[in-house]
C-alpha cells in the first residue's frame, strides 16, 4: 500500500512537470502609484521633471496578473552580482477567493 501511495506521489510530480502550461511566462505588473495630472502639466514635463505620485516611498506597491491584484510587498534594492537591481519582498499574498 506504501508502494501505491510513493507511485502516484511521483506520478503526480512527473505529471505536472511535463505539463506544458507550467512553464508558460506570465507578467507580473508591480503598481508603484499613480499620478493624476491635467494634460496641461503633462505637456510641460522636460527632462527632470518630478511627478508626484499618489504614494510614499514606504507604502507597499501591488502586484497584479492581468488586472487582478495577486499581492502587496516592499520595493527593495538586490546587492551582490545583482546590485542595483530593484525587486519586490512580499508581504501579503491572495487567498484563493482573491482577498488580501
């Protein structure tokens, strides 16, 4: 009985791994705020100019799929052989019925 259990255990891994779909991409969009400017101000931005956004440096930014937020995190800074590169540490993720 052990046997059959160990079986569709590996069965089941194999299965997904050689499903196609899991090595689909997907894009993840990470909201870092939004700005709301007349197309007045939108016509006189130069090089240099600032536009406020609706958020705060230490605000959490959101992570969607598609338009559907999947989760919040802290924007954050790679060191190492990835220094300068910004990434995303999550701090809360959907539940299955899609609330944070």
């Amino acid at each position: 009985m052990g046997d059959s259990q160990d079986s569709r255990a590996s069965g089941s891994g194999q299965d997904r791994a050689a499903n196609p779909f899991t090595r689909v991409p997907i894009e993840v969009r990470v909201s870092v705020g939004r700005a709301h400017p007349t197309v007045r101000e939108l016509l006189q931005l130069t090089r240099d100019s600032i536009l406020q956004l609706d958020r705060r440096v230490e605000d959490p930014v959101d992570l969607f799929v598609g338009d559907k937020l999947i989760a919040r995190g802290q924007l954050e800074e790679l060191s190492g052989d990835q220094a300068g590169q910004l990434a995303v540490r999550l701090t809360e993720v959907a539940a299955d019925n899609g609330d944070l």
